[in-house]
C-alpha cells in the first residue's frame, strides 16, 4: 500500500511496477490520506499486504501518526 496525499505519486507507482502487476507479482493498493489508509487496512485487504509507504508530511493524519495507529489496531503486521 502506498499512502501519499499527491495523486501524481500513485501514477509514478503504477508506471515504474505496471510489469510486475500485469504479469500478478504484485498488487498495489493506494490511500490518499492516513484516514483512508486506516479505512482499507479494516476492510481486511486481500491479497495481505506486505509493505506499506507512507508520506510523512499529509494534511490530518501524518505519516508517522498512521504507522503508530497501523501498530496499535493490526500488530502483526511488519512495520
């Protein structure tokens, strides 16, 4: 999952792994907000996620305060 408040980063990411997704290596899910990336994590994406990158400077909810609140509500998973 990449969460960045800037739609333009999602594209570079689609771009840079459009391979990799086409041929099911990977699945990228994007948030365009900590609030949302919060929303997804609790609708249980599948497949499980792996990694999660976050901006650090959002508006509401930075990304350090969403690594925090991701360690508090799901503690399996790898930060």
């Amino acid at each position: 999952m990449v969460v960045d408040d800037e739609s333009d980063v999602a594209d570079l990411f689609r771009q840079r792994f459009r391979r990799e997704v086409r041929q099911s290596v990977y699945v990228l899910h994007f948030a365009f907000s900590g609030e949302e990336a919060l929303q997804q994590l609790e609708a249980e994406i599948q497949p499980e996620l792996i990694v999660i990158l976050s901006d650090i400077n959002m508006p509401g909810m930075d990304g350090l305060a969403l690594l925090r609140e991701i360690k508090d509500r799901r503690p399996e998973l790898p930060l």
